[in-house]
C-alpha cells in the first residue's frame, strides 16, 4: 500500500482536487509526554493547568500548518501526583479556550462513552465546532478501570465487549442528534417573525439497548455537521469499532512491520463497511527526542530516562501487567507467568503491544520502564530533524500510515523543534503543507462533511423505529456517504 504524495485524496467545497500529504496531530501532554520531562530545568513544572502554556504549543502547532491538536483524558486520577504532574484540565473545556487564540488547526478532545450521555457530549462537540469555526474532533474511547468505576457508583469496569456495544449506540444516538437539525432550518427572517423552520427539526426518538433520547439537539447543526470522529482502541473490537465509525485512528505500533499489518487490517475492515479505505486516516504515535547531532539527541533521552523514579515506574508497570510488584526485578527480564490479553479487561491492545516489545528485544524491567517512560509503548524515536523526518517519511511511504500522532517528549521545546526543523524537511519533500488549503478539520484532513440522515440522505422519509436494525445501518451510512 505504498503511495506517494502527487495523488489526488479529496476535495475542497468548490471541487478542486487536493495533493495528498501526510497528516501531523500535536498530542499535547502537559509538559511532555516523558515521564520526566517535569524535571528538567526549562520545564514548566505548574504547565498541566496553565492555559497561557496550552494556548503557546497551540500556536506553535498552527505555525507549522499541523492538522490538529490532541488533548487526552479519563476521569480519574492519573498515576501517583507524588511523583509526576497528575492535574489535569476537562478538554472540551479547554479546547475553546485554544479556540479563541488560534484560527485554522484543528482541536480534538478525548471524551468516554462509558461515563457520559449521549445528548450532553452531543451538545458539547457541537457547541466547540460552532466556537471553533468548524476544528473540532471527538476521540472517542470506552473507559477502563475500578478507579474510574467507582467514580460513578459502580463496583468495577463493564466488560470489555459491553463497553463497545455502549460506544456504538452512544455514536449512533449522537450522530442522530447532531442531524435533527438540518443545514438550512435557521433563516432568522425578522419580517416574518420566524427564526427557525419548525418542519426541518426533528425529534430522533431513538430506543436502544443502553439509551432512550427524544431529542432533536438543542444547538443547531455544526459548521462540520460532526466533529471528526477519532478513535484510539487496537483490540480487536476497538478495530471493528474504528473501522465502522472512526475517521481518524490513534494508534500504537513498535515496528514497521505491525505498522502495515494494522493498517491493512483496519483499512479492510473499513470496506467491508461499505467505506472508502481513504476515507479513515491510520496515525501511529511517535514521540521524537531531536537534536543537533545524533549523540545529542540520545544524550537528551538517556538523561530523561535517569530522572524517571525506577521503583514508582515499577509500580505502574505492575499495575498496568496486572502482577504484584514484588514479582518484578528490576534488573532481570518480566516473569514468564503473567496475564492473557484475554483476561485483561482494559488496554488489551497495550497490554500486548508492551509484552510483546519486551519478549522480542529481551528488555529487562529496568529498560523497560525506560522504554515507556517517554510514550507508553508508543514508539521513541532519538535522532537529528533529518532522521526524524526520514523515519516518518519511510513509515508513510512504506503503507504503515497515512499520517502521524507527534508526541513530544518535553514540552514546549520538543513541539517547536519539531515543527520548526522537521516539518521544513517535510516541505521540501512535498510530503507536507505549507499553507491550510480549508478552513475546517474535516478540510485539512480531506474528509466530506457529513451527510444528514434525516434530510439529505434517500432514507430521510423512514421513521426510525424503535430498536430496529436500521438505526445501525442509517447511522453509520451517514459516517461514509459520498466517500
């Protein structure tokens, strides 16, 4: 599936054909995506809460043209706040506030099917687009853990299984929403004394296993008419999931090799969904550690990995392998007795990903935790911007992505490195922009807005019934039509 950059891969509104670059998202982790990074001298340490230190890398990230900006979330807390910034800002929140001080890049926020409803988060992502100008994003995830469970009155996490079959009504009832109004229903005719056509919003009435909402929205339809629909799960229902609704995939690969592999998985998938296998972008994380030199650029990394709290790093890692901490040495390889992804409820993906990595290279816990101090199995990357550029430029080309997931290190130096020295390189390759083409996330992505179910598509005449397969089908129609 190799490609390069002089096709055709969308649209913009008035029909002229876009050149097919790659796609760059600026994950934005408080001060860094190192466990570390808030240590060192230049970092700052307070960042996690101050939006003028958001609304900086926000900035720098429009400066280099990236497509987005990525914030994270779960709720609950995060790791030990004895140890590492743990406090944290609600991202759609945040975001809006990223809005007022940017004007084209996109902003995407994390936000759980498991602990919200439907017509609140609809509300939100609407409210951002309408805010944004028509950037916002929606990652959505299904949200593991007794910790955060029992933040909601429950006792432990739902089943890995349940958990999706709950995201897929919760996308199909917020996708009926955001369409109960349609484009053209607000014509604030003063003479007439009517602001809104009663006849083009509607109720949805849906009915479902795990939702019942009337509806319609109360937030007209969005500049987008959806906010992108992210997605960052790589079991294999987070697979069947992303292939059937996402339109851009976070993901997690350590070698080239499992790059192509999932993305020929996820983009098959897709079409057995009837979609277009463009019209799903594939974005593996990297976290780059730049320098002027090779050596300085490992220099740097070895002296995050020094600063990382070996027995606290421990800790996490037992947690997270499900296994006593006791049972791990830091000095000798993981133990042979450990967990199946199947008996792992939340993460399967990484969990594998991270017994997979330390099985091949024979890491022992040590390096281990110094391997997923900088990305939590993303894949770490030291070198100058040009072998930077040359790992992404060989992913890409190779048919393992469409795009990536930049996740600097240390923040903010790590984000304006890479945009300031590798995104040049890109240019100059012709793998990149140099200037927004659209105004919309959607546009700098290269993705139709959506469709409306109820007033565009040829099925906006059928009731939607209660509980009925349909639902499913219309719903994700409108995901993929005209794709």
């Amino acid at each position: 599936m190799s490609r390069t950059s002089e096709h055709a891969s969308g649209r913009t509104p008035a029909g002229t054909p876009v050149r097919k670059h790659l796609h760059l998202n600026a994950f934005l982790m408080s001060v860094g995506h190192h466990e570390a990074a808030w240590r060192l001298p230049e970092s700052p340490a307070r960042g996690g809460t101050d939006i003028a230190h958001y609304q900086n890398l926000a900035r720098i990230a429009e400066r280099g043209k990236l497509d987005s900006v990525f914030l994270a979330d779960s709720p609950v807390l995060f790791g030990d706040p004895g140890r590492r910034p743990s406090s944290k800002l609600e991202p759609t929140v945040l975001l809006t506030a990223l809005a007022a001080v940017t004007e084209r890049i996109g902003l995407i926020a994390t936000a759980s099917t498991s602990y919200n409803e439907p017509f609140n988060l609809a509300r939100r992502f609407a409210s951002l687009d309408h805010v944004s100008g028509g950037r916002a994003g929606w990652n959505i995830v299904t949200t593991a853990g007794a910790e955060a469970a029992r933040n909601f009155g429950l006792d432990d996490t739902p089943l890995h299984h349940d958990r999706y079959e709950r995201a897929a009504e919760f996308v199909e009832v917020a996708t009926k929403l955001w369409d109960s109004w349609s484009d053209d229903a607000v014509i604030a005719d003063k003479d007439r004394g009517v602001h809104a056509l009663a006849d083009r919003v509607r109720r949805v009435d849906h009915r479902g296993a795990y939702f019942r909402v009337d509806g319609p929205l109360n937030v007209q339809r969005s500049p987008q008419g959806y906010p992108l629909l992210v997605q960052a799960g790589s079991s294999e229902d987070g697979k069947e999931f992303a292939a059937r609704y996402a339109e851009a995939v976070f993901t997690a690969q350590q070698t080239l090799e499992d790059g192509i592999a999932f993305y020929q998985d996820v983009k098959r998938r897709a079409v057995a969904f009837g979609r277009d296998p463009d019209g799903i972008k594939i974005l593996p994380g990297i976290v780059p550690v730049i320098g002027d030199t090779e050596a300085e650029a490992r220099k740097l990394d070895a002296e995050l990995d020094r600063l990382i709290s070996p027995e606290y790093a421990k800790r996490q890692l037992a947690q997270r392998l499900r296994i006593a901490p006791e049972d791990l040495d830091l000095d000798s390889e993981l133990p042979e007795e450990v967990p199946t992804e199947d008996e792992i409820e939340g993460a399967k993906s990484r969990y594998t990903l991270i017994l997979e990595l330390a099985r091949r290279e024979r890491l022992t816990v040590r390096r281990l935790i110094g391997r997923l101090g900088g990305g939590r199995g993303h894949r770490t990357f030291a070198g100058t911007a040009e072998q930077v550029a040359d790992t992404i430029e060989h992913w890409y080309e190779s048919g393992a992505a469409d795009g990536f997931n930049i996740m600097p290190a240390v923040l903010p130096s790590g984000l304006e490195l890479f945009v300031d020295r590798v995104v040049p390189i890109l240019r100059e390759r012709g793998l990149f922009r140099s200037e927004y083409e659209g105004t919309t996330l959607r546009e700098h992505y290269g993705l139709p807005r959506p469709v409306n179910q109820y007033f565009d598509a040829p099925t906006a005449e059928v009731e939607v019934g209660a509980g009925e397969s349909a639902d499913a089908g219309r719903s994700a129609a409108a995901l993929v039509d005209a794709r």
